[in-house]
C-alpha cells in the first residue's frame, strides 16, 4: 500500500512545476503522516505547496487510500535535507554550505557551479589558517561524487 500511495504522489507532483526531493512516512499502521518535500528552480511558494497537499490528499482520496492516513504536510526541504539535485544549488550562490565527503566536512561559501562534459562541479571558496594568517582557499567538488551538501542558514 505504500508504495501504490508513493507512486500516486510522485505522479501528481511530476504533473506541477515541483520536483519529489523527500517522502517520509510516520506514525503508527492506523495513523499514519506523510511528509512531504519539494522544491523548484525558481522556488517553493507557500501557496503551491498548500495546492500541492490538497490536491495530493484528493488524489488519494479518490483512490480510497486516505482511511489510515491522519494527514499530509507538503514542505521545502529546509536545511535539515541534503541537496538532492545540481540545479537545486543555483539559488544558494554566494550563501554558506557544508560539504561532507567521507569522514571530511568543508564549510564556505558557495562561489560557482561548473558544467563540465566529466560531470557538474561545484566551487567553494573556504577560509584557512588563524588571525592575521587567514587566506581564502577554492576547491573544486564532483556534484555526487559520494558528496553530501547542506545549506548553511544565514541568522
């Protein structure tokens, strides 16, 4: 039954301008909660993602799949989830990431993202050293090249 529910979900959200970044289910057989994560390349609406939730719950609804699930929460991402997808990063040049690769972790800022025929880059420049020795440093990242990345948030 889940997996009939996740199919009717990533069919309706393939229909919007939205792409499935995440699909968690909680709760017990008989309550369950279906949260649900999207995001656009020209970003999430509060208004879309309220259409999105009603028009995800009407699809189950008519489908009689709805009589064990408490409800349904559309949302962005947030910083919590990694960066799924490369265009995903283009809203957050110049912002602050993390990029954890292995046991290694890499905060700066994200300064380009690089197409390349061997795959997409991303560049971030990081600070190096202490005090009055603190220089600035680029490196060069495979998106998905065993990379996890998560947006910094800026307060």
């Amino acid at each position: 039954m889940e997996f009939e529910i996740k199919d009717k979900i990533e069919d309706f959200i393939s229909a919007s301008n939205y792409f499935l970044i995440d699909y968690v289910i909680k709760g017990d057989k008989n309550n369950k909660i279906i949260e649900i994560y999207v995001d656009s390349k020209s970003g999430v609406n509060a208004d879309e993602l309220g259409k999105l939730n009603h028009g995800i719950w009407d699809v189950l609804k008519k489908e009689e799949m709805t009589d064990k699930i408490l409800k349904i929460i559309v949302s962005s991402p947030g910083t919590d989830k990694p960066v799924k997808f490369f265009w995903q990063l283009e809203k957050h040049i110049g912002r602050k990431i993390q990029v954890r690769k292995g046991e290694s972790i890499v905060q700066g800022i994200l300064k380009e993202m690089i197409e390349k025929p061997e795959g997409n880059f991303i560049l971030v420049e990081f600070k190096k050293g202490k005090g009055k020795k603190l220089i600035s440093e680029n490196t060069e990242f495979i998106f998905g090249d065993e990379i996890e990345i998560n947006i910094i948030p800026g307060f």
